[in-house]
C-alpha cells in the first residue's frame, strides 16, 4: 500500500501525519507533496525523516493507492487529473468536487459505502461543520426521517487554517500587552470578539459556510430535509461546537434518542446538566469522537429535539474523516 499526502504542510497535512501515524494505517510507503515553498522540507514519520517532493504534472502518482489532498481547491481542480490519471485514489479535503454529482461526498458513520461508486477515482471530504452535524444526525435518521434541521454553529480559529490560529494567538498577545490588535485572515478582530460571518455572503444573504451546510446535509443523508444554519467564528483556537435543532416525522422520546447516540459509531455522549458536565472545546480537542450533549425536547415543536455538539474539526472535520474513508476502501479490497 502505497499513500501520498498532498499539502503536507498546512494544518490539516500535518494532521494527516499524526492520525496515519496514531491509527497505525497499513501503509508499505509515505510520499509527501507540497509547494515549491515546502519542497525539500522534512518530516518525521514512523521514525524517519520524509523529504517533501514539489507538486508537479508528471508521473509522481504512478504507483500511488491512495493520495489524501489538503492543498485548496483550485490545487485540487488544476492537480486532479495528474494524481488520478493512473488509478490513484483522490480523498479530497478541499470544496473543489464537494457538489458535482459524479464525485461522492462521504463520512463514514453516515454513507461509507458512497465510496464505492467513484467514476472520476476521486472522493470528497465534506465541510467540517457538516461533518459532525451529520455524524449526530445519523442515529436520529435512523429511528424517524428527519424533516427539518436548524443549525447555530460556533466555529473555532482553526477552521480557518494555520493562519487562522496564529492571528488568534497574536491579537490575545496583542491586546493581553496594550497594543492594537493585527486583523489581516479574519474580516475584524477575532480576540475578545465573535463574527457572525464565515465565507462570503450570497445573493440570499447566507454565506456560502451556511449553505454549505444545507447542500452537502443532503447529499451526505441522501434526504430532502430542509437545514438552516447560521455560522459564527469565536476565539477559540481549535474544536467546533453546534447548536442543533432536529423536527422528525414521528415524535421521539429524548430516552430513545438517547440510547440511540450511545450506540452511534464515532459519538460520545457526554450529557449530565445536574453536574454540569457536557462537551466543550477545551475538552473535545484532539479527540476523535463527535461529542454530544444538552440533550432535550424541543418545547417548541412536538416532533422536535434538541442538542450540542461539539467536535474537533482537523481531525474528525477533515484529516481523520479522510483517513477513515481511506480504511473502509481497504476493508473492501483495495489493494
């Protein structure tokens, strides 16, 4: 078995390395791509040191299994046909193929098997937020049809890359020291600040984050459930949380729900309100779980239920996610 990680360099590339390394993926051989900028840099993994390799249209593919791809979409759209023109397998983190009809859009716990079906040898991974929305939603799917979700999401830094971090951390320190705080990746300062505004808005007044939200919910659940979501940015450096509301066609105990998240594939349940304990970010980073809690009726809607849910988005929201879907092709024969 032979893996490529394109955009090794940026925080979910990086990320990769960890989860491949942790999960102890059944690979015979790592070939890491980057930029010019990256080239020639090293990075150690299964303790050796791996050299990346520039990003080219050549034959540097042939051979390759499987390429897990993290460099933005327009790297994605100009690279596709060289990584995938000898058999490889494209996982693509980026929005690039998210929408077209002939590349699945895949989470594991949810649609795995959409895999399967690749006519252009690529798979995308879908946006973070829907992932683990989609990943809660699952369980409730699966007792009664979802026909409605509404959605507030509570989006960490990190979901806007390495940079996203980074600007966080200098505005605490810049502000923490008197001075003016430096905004340059995010629209206003983020620091001691939240920004009901990720990705840009649409004729609809939505940002394309929201939609984002409804459109792959669907394709992901393959349902017509109507979503509505609302993304906001706070300043917390890594772990997105959501505010969820679901409305089924039959009504649905929360005693049902809940035994149904305890036997949900990739959910931790952490719910006891009475002692005050329920996900967080400051406890949900780096785990490979979603986590829900505040499990309750919607007093609103006799066919509703409500929850939060909280999940690390560079790892369960892209690079695991990917990795993931990478082991269910092997347990299906890829060789």
């Amino acid at each position: 078995m032979k893996v490529a990680i394109v955009g090794v360099s940026g925080a979910v590339g990086q990320e990769f390395l960890q989860v491949l390394e942790e999960r102890n993926f059944p690979l015979d051989e790592l070939v890491l791509f980057g930029s010019s900028r990256s080239a020639g840099k090293e990075y150690s993994f299964r303790g050796k040191k791996l050299t990346v390799k520039e990003l080219c249209h050549n034959d540097d593919f042939r051979g390759i299994d499987i390429a897990l791809t993290s460099a933005g979409a327009s790297t994605s759209k100009e690279f596709a046909e060289t990584i995938t023109k000898f058999g490889t397998i494209m996982i693509d983190n980026s929005s690039a193929f998210r929408y077209d009809e002939d590349v699945p859009l895949v989470v594991p716990e949810v649609n795995a098997s959409d895999a399967l079906v690749r006519p252009r040898q690529i798979i995308a991974n879908p946006n973070c937020s829907t992932i683990q929305m989609v990943v809660a939603l699952k369980p409730i799917q699966d007792l009664s049809p979802i026909t409605r979700v509404h959605v507030a999401t509570y989006q960490a830094a990190s979901g806007a890359g390495a940079q996203g971090i980074a600007e966080l951390e200098q505005q605490i320190r810049q502000i923490a020291g008197g001075d003016e705080p430096t905004v340059a990746k995010f629209p206003y300062q983020l620091a001691m600040n939240i920004i009901p505004h990720i990705d840009v808005f649409l004729d609809n007044d939505y940002t394309k984050e929201e939609m984002k939200m409804s459109w792959e919910t669907r394709k992901i659940m393959h349902t017509t459930a109507e979503v509505s979501a609302t993304c906001v940015r706070i300043p917390v450096a890594r772990a997105h949380s959501e505010a969820i509301w679901v409305e089924t066609a039959s009504p649905l105990s929360v005693e049902t729900v809940r035994e149904a998240f305890l036997k949900a594939e990739g959910l931790t349940l952490l719910d006891k309100p009475s002692e005050k304990k329920y996900p967080m970010p400051l406890f949900v980073s780096g785990k490979d779980d979603v986590y829900v809690g505040r499990l309750r009726k919607d007093i609103s809607h006799p066919n509703g239920i409500t929850f939060w849910c909280v999940g690390d988005q560079i790892r369960k929201g892209a690079a695991l996610n990917a990795v993931q879907i990478a082991e269910y092709l092997i347990r299906q024969g890829l060789k």
